[in-house]
C-alpha cells in the first residue's frame, strides 16, 4: 500500500509538471498577460475561513495531544504558525494539522497560524498550554508513627513521581504535627494525646493528585482505668470472664498490689484481668496501675476466689427467657444473663449451649445464630458445632431460609455466607433501616435509598434495585416478609414487598398495628378490649378475640400468654381460629416469651426460665429444663430443690446423683436432720384456690402431714431438725397473723396471735423462740424483744432478737439499741442464750450477723445467712464472715456437710466452705 502511494504521488508531480510546462509553452506562443491585461485572464481567489476544531488545547507534559486538523475555503499552498510551537508539537506545512506530544511545560498562549497562496492568506489563533504531568506514587517511609506528647518525630520525608505544587492532610494531624505544603514531610512536636488514626496525605499540581495513608498515635499520660468488673467472685479451676478496662492512652505496663491470686495475670498492654485462680483467696482489695512512661493510672479491683466447685444440676435457664425461637425439630433459647441454649425439642435435651449472648437469636433452615456483643455466632442447627461468625454491626439478620446473613451498619449492607464468608457489600448508611432476609433479597426500608421507597438487594452478590414510591409512614414487615405496612394516623396502606399498593384502609386504631399472611392485626388498646383481626383491604375485623396477656407473633401464630389461660390463634387457614390452654402454675412467674412453627409444634417460657412444650398443655405439661430453683434445702447426704417446673428433686450431694423427685408445685423446702422428713410449701404457685404445706416421709415419698390454708394465704413454715414438731406463721391469720408449733398431725403445742415476726424451733421441737417487732418500733418506742417456751409453757422473756438455734441449749439474738435522733435502730452486737434466758456469751457488732434470717448451724461456732446480701458463713465466735457465695450466686444456699449448694445461673454448684 506505501509503495502504491508513493507511486500515486509522483504520478501526480508528473502531471502538475507537464501541465505547468503545457501553459509556459503556450505563453511562448500565444502570450500571457498579466494582472487585469486582456479580458481573457483568471486570477487564483486567496484562501478563507481558516478554522481549527480545538481552538484550545490544554496539554500535558508526556501526553499525545489529539490532532487539530482545520478546515479552510479555497485552495492553500502552504501553513506557516507563529510564535514556534512549545517543545514536542509540530504543524504541517501542507495540511496545517497540528499534533505531538509535548515535552516541556509551557504557559498559556495564543498561537497566529496562516493559510496562504500565490493570492493572498487567511489566519486562525490558537491558544496552546503544557501544565506538568499529575504526581503519582506518593510514598512515605513511615507509614506508622508512633509519637509521644512533648517528643518531636522523626521527620518522614515522601518519595513520588512528578511534579507538586501543594501537599495536604485529612484529617487535620493532631495538633503540632503539620505536612510541609511544598516538600510533603511530616514534622513537628505532638502537643496534644491522640489515639491512633489513619490521615490521608495528598500530593497535587493544576493537572490532579496522588495519595498515601500514614497511621499516627499520640501516646500520653493515660487516665480514667475503669473495669467493667470491680467486684470479682471467682472458683479455683474455673476461668473468670476476662475483664477488660477501659482507659484514655495506651499502656506499656501493667502491675497490682498486692499481688493478685495465682493464677490470675493481667495483659501489659490492654490490662485485661484474665486467668484461671489455682487456690482459694479471701475477699481482698487490689490497685492496678496501669503506666506507659509518661504516667499512670490507678483502679481498684475487689477479688474472692473461693474453692473449686462442681457441677450438681443443670437448670437450662437460671433467668427469665427473653427469646425463643423454634423449627424442626429444634428449640433454641437465651435468658436475660445472654446464656443461650439449642435444644433437641423430641428430647428436651441440650445439644449445646453458651453465653454472652446480647438478646437477638435466630434459627432457620440448618442453622442456629446467636448474636454477642461484637459477633455474631453462625452454629450448625444439627449438633451446635460453629460454622462461622461474623461482626455483628448496628442489626443483623438471618435469611428466612437459613441460606444467608446480613448486617447493617452506618458504612454497609454486608452479606455473608453461613461460614462466615463476606459475598458482596454495598455502601451506604444502613444503621437505621427496617430490612427483612427473605430468600435470595434482603428488603429494606428506611435505608439510605430514601423514606418512601423499598430498596431490594440482591443476595449473595448485593445488586440492588429500588421501588417506585409508596404513600405513608413506614411501619412494619409482614413477618413473612411478603408486604409491609404504612400510616398516617388511623390510614392503613398494604404493600407488596415491591412498593405496590394492594389496599388502604382506615382503622379504628393502630396500636401494635402487625400484618402476617393475609391479614392485619392491632393489639388490645387496654386490659380487656379485644384483639382484632381483619382481612387485608376490609375495614371489619374477621375475628374479634378476647385474649388475657400480651401478643407475641411468631410465623402465622399469635400468641397472648398469661396465666391461668394461654390462648393461640392460627392464622394459616381462611380464617383465624382461637385455641385456649391452661397455662402451668406460674405465680409471680409469669409466662414470657412465645414461638412457634405450626400448630402442634409451639413452645412458650416462664419468666423463671422454665420453657415448656405448648402441645403438651392438653395433656401433661413437658418441660425443658427445670428453670430457676425456688428453694434449697440440705443435709450432708441429700440435697432438696423446689424448681419452677412443679417438681422436687432429690440429689445426692455425694455422688450428685438424682435420687428421686416428688411432683409438687413447691417453693420453701425444709428437711429433717437426717434427711427422712421433707416439707415442702406451695404458696408460689398454688394450683387451686387452696396453699398447702405438706411432708413427706423419705425415701417413700409418702405423706405423712398436710396444712391448707386459704389461697392467697402464704405462710413461712419451719421443721425442726428431729423432724418432729413443725412451726407455722400464718400471714392471714386473725387478728394480723397466727403463729403455732404442731406435730405433723396438726396437733398444737404452742400458739399466739396478732404478732407478725419470725418464731424459731428448737432442733428437737420442744423450744419456741418467738420474735416481737413492735409497729412503732425505732420511733424511741419499745425495742425487739423475743419470748422463749419449753412444751408451751412461757419461761422468759428477752430484750434481743431471736434469730435461731444454734442447738438444743442454745439460741442466738441480736441486741438493739434507739438510733440517733430515734431514727431506726443500733445494732449492739449478738448474744447466745441457753433455754433459760441466760446469757452464754456475746459476739462483737458486727454488720453481718444483724436480721439475720432462716439461719442454718453447720456446727455449734457456724452460723449460715442464706438471705439476700448474705449468703456466706459467719463465725459465732467473732461476727467475722468465713465464706461467701459467689456475688452471681441467687439467695438461699443451703449447706449440705463440708458443701454449700448454691444457684449460680444456669446451674446448681456445690462449694466447699
């Protein structure tokens, strides 16, 4: 083809060339005239119109500019330009095309280019500019700097390709610290502590920028070290929950004094108290001072570590169950202390468990999730192993079918696998929005999208599409996910999970206003209205339902859980349908949380922490767990534990083996001495419209007394520990309570009335210390006093307050005095008596051993407070406390020989004392 050019232009030259020869020859001949000569002449006409497409060009330095070919009227035989082009761009001659590449700046300027022939010319201007090539490859050496206040850096001086004008940070660097605008280092004093912070440090001209990140801290004097955790009970063998402090400036060094408990060992640079304690140590007070070379800082850490415990009974839940959630053949649960539990719900066993749970749990398709204060806990539904986690942002979710999770934070719409696998992630604020995980698209409302519009992401790969407009204020998803719900005032819209409209309606109320499958719901406005139920688009309900309790939704099911009545409306069919249980005997334990799957698979809780199987109730009521215990009783050879779940089980403390349980809605258990008498009271949770009080005779089981009192009536009972004589302190007795001493038959030995105050049985029965706390007492008026019988006969009276015998021959009272001003009462200390009123001996004041109640002897120089704010061993010699329950331990512990069993949240524990 070059060649064929080539070839065509000379073809061309030849031509012109002849042609120009053929004309001088014919002048020769003919003549040629010239200028306006002869009438016959033709002069050649001037170009015109000389126009460039880029009149401007801005180049850059480095870079092939587009050619400027220009467009001129008549014929040109040549281009000139002036002044000559800057460096690396050139003009043709012959076309006047301008192109190149420059190769040096060049300031602004206008360029004069010339068409011309043999006639005359034509002109254009171009202006020209050459700016400098955008830097790149900014670097800093230092991509860290750790500086300390008062202590210049080491200037950290940039390497990057081409030319800067101006360098610039963002943020701003902590205050003394400053980037040089020509030379890019960063220098200076740091003036100010900082935490550590990434600062983007931009190198630019007139033609664009570059980037690099540098990390800087400040270190300063730290401040402020606070533990979450300033009190610690720990167990010999048992790791305690790190605590982790918080504290303005990083540490370097860490201590405490005096030493903290073996096995105990605090992190040098976060000062995390963490560690397994290796022997027991008393209740004692540590400092931590956490230092970094420019000062310090000081704490105060209060640390018992008591001796090993062991395991005696799991309770599945020790609080109250505040979620619940339930698919095939799976329960999983969480209380309120974030211990959760993933049940197998044919067994009622726990297949595994855990805790620092933060409240929100789910469970869908093959697996469980539980959500932590930073993670979420991605579990296998089969066997509780862990699949993944992930972090767990402002909201997460759990797809509907279990393939899939989201979270939302104020960066991100993040989608995960169930292995904990990020799959896509979009930018945006979506900290606030209302999403629902549906299969293969999270729905969002009230996202970064807008207010009144959905936006549906796709998973796993989070493309996203957005919704036409809807009308009214967002308020909720159909719990299937398919529409949602808007207002204004009383007006209803229902959506389709695409935004489009399928009803409004005005209603005559929205309170608790909820849409599941094809219909919409609002929650009784006070005790006693109905809940109504109406189709999707009808303004009058279907269903009106009375219903006792508050409304839980779970699936197409509306749970309304109270006691004595639990009602369950199905809305799957083409109505809704109201069945009605009767709840198990709760009391004060009211039912509390409610989930279900189908109709004969739904599951409800106890605020004890109970749960129970909702299919049962027509039946015998199934239990998962035994919930809270309600009380504890103890010999050295058999432990007694009231539950929650209407049984009494017998343990042996030995082995911590289950012996036997009595089912008997009980809360206050008693045992004899030698463990052959148990009573057991059941005012907690009566299951008629009667209390009663029975025992038993172990290990038959048989009873053997029984006391009924009229319900509400909740009377404290004691047995002494012949198991003999029992004492009774009837609440609703006339006038203002009775109080008596019995056999088991119900025969009276002794008796009073009008007293409401405790009375005390001696361990063989035949003494009754009875304890007067008169109305206007501390008022300056009389002080406690308590009478003491043998076999019912008065022998004295005492100025103390009886508080129980230590044994047959002794009985302990503590002394009161007026306070100041005869503001309450002074607590003088403790007195032992013998049966005759005189004093044996006395014990220091000391704030342990006052209003002690339901004391326990484990031996004759032993007292046991099992109350609240007690729970520990105090010697009868000194007042002094010789061991202490756990602080996590519920009231009531019960010494069973060298043990005392105690409730420490999901469990019972035995610790040596």
């Amino acid at each position: 083809m070059r060649n064929g050019i080539e070839a065509h232009s000379l073809q061309s030259s030849f031509s012109e060339t002849a042609v120009g020869l053929g004309l001088f020859f014919m002048c020769l001949i003919g003549g040629c005239g010239g200028g306006n000569s002869g009438s016959g002449g033709n002069q050649q006409a001037a170009p015109s119109n000389l126009v460039y497409p880029q009149p401007t060009i801005k180049a850059v330095v480095g870079t092939a500019i587009q050619s400027d070919a220009p467009t001129v009227s008549g014929t040109v035989s040549g281009y000139a330009i002036s002044p000559a082009l800057p460096a690396g761009l050139a003009m043709s001659q012959s076309s006047g095309m301008i192109s190149g590449t420059p190769t040096a700046v060049a300031a602004s300027a206008s360029y004069t280019v010339t068409a011309s022939n043999s006639t005359g010319s034509t002109t254009a201007a171009i202006q020209i500019a050459v700016s400098s090539a955008a830097p790149s490859s900014l670097v800093y050496p230092q991509t860290t700097i750790a500086a300390q206040l008062g202590s210049p850096i080491s200037p950290d001086q940039p390497t990057v390709t081409g030319t800067v004008t101006s360098y610039a940070a963002s943020p701003a660097l902590p205050s003394g610290l400053g980037v040089d605008q020509v030379t890019g280092v960063i220098s200076g004093t740091p003036t100010v502590a900082a935490a550590s912070a990434t600062y983007t440090i931009t190198a630019a001209n007139s033609t664009g920028s570059t980037t690099a990140a540098v990390t800087i801290s400040v270190l300063g004097p730290p401040s402020n070290l606070v533990y979450p955790q300033a009190t610690i009970t720990a167990s010999v063998g048992t790791a305690i929950q790190p605590d982790v402090p918080t504290v303005s400036q990083p540490l370097t060094r860490v201590t405490s004094y005096p030493a903290l408990p073996a096995g105990l060992v605090l992190d040098q640079t976060t000062g995390t108290l963490s560690g397994t304690p290796v022997q027991g140590a008393v209740k004692t007070t540590y400092t931590i001072t956490g230092a970094n070379g420019l000062g310090n800082t000081t704490a105060q850490l209060t640390i018992t570590v008591t001796e090993s415990s062991k395991a005696f009974l799991e309770l599945g839940h020790g609080t109250a169950v505040t979620a619940l959630r339930t698919e095939g053949n799976r329960v999983l649960s969480e209380d309120e202390s974030g211990h959760w539990n993933l049940w197998d719900y044919t067994t009622a066993q726990i297949l595994a468990s855990g805790d620092g749970g933060s409240g929100q749990i789910d469970l869908a398709g093959q697996v469980a999730v539980v959500g932590t204060a930073t993670t979420v806990q991605v579990l296998a539904a089969a066997d509780g192993s862990v699949l993944g986690s992930i972090p767990s942002g402002a909201w997460w979710l759990l797809a509907t079918d279990g393939s899939y999770l989201c979270t939302g934070s104020t960066a991100a719409l993040t989608i995960w696998s169930t292995a904990g696998v990020q799959q896509s992630m979009r930018a945006g604020d979506y900290h606030a929005a209302v999403a629902f995980a549906a299969p293969t698209r999270v729905q969002v409302a009230l996202g970064p999208a807008g207010s009144s519009v959905i936006e549906t992401v796709s998973a796993p790969n989070g493309t996203s599409s957005v919704s036409p407009r809807f009308s009214g204020v967002f308020s909720s998803w159909f719990t299937d996910g398919d529409r949602f719900l808007t207002t204004i005032s009383n007006q209803v819209w229902t959506y389709s999970s695409t935004a489009v409209q399928q009803a409004v309606v005005t209603l005559p109320s929205v309170f608790g206003l909820t849409g599941q499958g094809n219909w919409i719901w609002t929650s009784p406005v006070y005790v006693g209205s109905p809940l109504l139920i109406y189709a999707i688009g009808a303004t009058t309900p279907t269903s009106t339902f009375a219903v006792n309790g508050g409304l839980s939704a779970s699936g197409l099911f509306i749970g309304s859980l109270s006691s004595p009545e639990t009602d369950i409306i199905d809305l799957s069919g083409t109505v809704p349908t109201l069945t009605k249980y009767t709840t198990p005997p709760s009391g004060a334990n009211s039912v509390s949380t409610f989930a279900a799957s189908s109709a004969t698979q739904w599951v409800g809780s106890f605020a004890s922490g109970a749960i129970f199987d909702g299919a049962s109730l027509s039946t015998t009521t199934r239990y998962f767990g035994y919930g809270t215990t309600q009380g504890i009783a103890a010999t050295p050879n058999l432990v007694a534990l009231s539950t929650s779940t209407g049984k009494i089980l017998l343990l042996d403390p030995t082995g911590v083996n289950a012996i036997a349980s009595i089912d008997f809605w009980a809360g206050p258990v008693a045992l004899s001495a030698d463990g052959s008498v148990l009573g057991a009271g059941s005012g907690w949770a009566a299951t008629s419209t009667a209390d009663e009080v029975n025992f038993y005779s172990l290990p038959s089981q048989k009873v053997i007394g029984s006391f009924l009192f009229t319900y509400p009536d909740v009377p404290d009972f004691t047995l002494s520990a012949s198991g003999t004589t029992v004492g009774i302190v009837d609440v609703a007795g006339a006038p203002f309570g009775a109080r008596y001493a019995s056999d088991l038959s119900g025969k009276v030995s002794w008796s009073d009335t009008g007293i409401y105050a405790p009375m005390y049985l001696s361990p063989d029965g035949t003494l009754v210390a009875a304890a007067d706390l008169p109305l206007n007492l501390g008022a300056c008026g009389p002080l406690p006093t308590t009478k003491l019988y043998k076999n019912g006969a008065l022998v004295t009276t005492l100025s103390a307050y009886g508080e129980g015998w230590i044994d047959n021959g002794h009985l302990l009272a503590s002394m009161w005095s007026p306070g100041y001003k005869c503001l309450g009462l002074a607590y003088d200390g403790s007195t032992i008596y013998d049966p005759t009123g005189a004093n044996v001996a006395t014990i220091p004041p000391t704030a342990a051993l006052q209003w002690t109640t339901d004391p326990q002897f484990p031996t004759t120089s032993t007292v046991f407070d099992p109350d609240f704010g007690h729970n520990a061993l105090y010697s009868l010699t000194t007042g002094a406390a010789l061991w202490q329950a756990p602080a996590q331990a519920s009231p009531g512990c019960a010494v069973s020989g060298a043990y005392v069993a105690c409730q420490v949240g999901h469990q019972v524990l035995l610790y040596p004392h």
